[in-house]
C-alpha cells in the first residue's frame, strides 16, 4: 500500500513539474512574440549592459507591469513561473511528508521551502 501511495505521489509531483514548465513557457513565448511583433522596429544594442527596469525585479512590480500587458511583463511573468515550479513541488512535498507523519523530513523540506520563498518575495 505505501509502495503505491509513493508512485502516484512521484507521479503526480513528474506531472506538476511538467505542466509547470509547459506553463510557463508558453506565457514567455507569448511575451516574446507580443515583443517582437510591437517592437521590430528597435535594433539591439549590445555595447552596454542595462539592468532590468525597477518595474520588472519584485514580483508585486512583475504581476502589475504583466497585468497591462505589457511585453516584457509578461515575460518576466513566464519566468516568475518557471521559478515557481520547483517551489510549488517542495510546498507539495512538504503536505505530502506531514500527511505520512514523517517529523524529520517535513522540518527539513519547511525550512528549505521558508529559504526559497524569502529569497524570492523580499528584495536583497
């Protein structure tokens, strides 16, 4: 019994992480052809790097600037998600560890799921 609760959990967490990264590469490729399409008309320039506008590096900044469509929102929207994937599959593994009991494991997969979500909701 326990062998078959552990094959349909793998297969569900082989399942999320595929839809996720599906998911999010079609929101970025949507991104990019929106890109593309309204702004053929500027060359790319390679002689300097330019960081990110403020907009587009906190994810309150993402979801608004994506919220007006805008390209490069989107965009970083996508890749909020990609991110997000694996974050999502340690947050089920964490539900999936306490539903068995198992007092080590969900001590350590709650720190490491507390560590990614701080690196990725507040600003270093």
């Amino acid at each position: 019994m326990a062998d078959s609760n552990d094959a349909r959990l793998e297969q569900f967490i082989g399942r999320l992480l595929q839809v996720g990264v599906i998911f999010a590469s079609v929101v970025v490729l949507i991104g990019a052809i929106c890109l593309l399409t309204g702004q053929s008309h500027e060359p790319a320039s390679f002689q300097s790097f330019q960081a990110a506008p403020k907009d587009y590096r906190s994810l309150s900044g993402v979801i608004a600037a994506a919220a007006r469509f805008d390209c490069r929102g989107v965009i970083q929207l996508g890749l909020l998600l990609l991110i997000a994937t694996p974050i999502a599959r340690v947050a089920f593994s964490l539900v999936a560890f306490a539903l068995e009991r198992d007092r080590i494991y969900v001590i350590v997969t709650a720190v490491v799921l507390g560590i990614l979500l701080f690196s990725l909701l507040f600003e270093h």
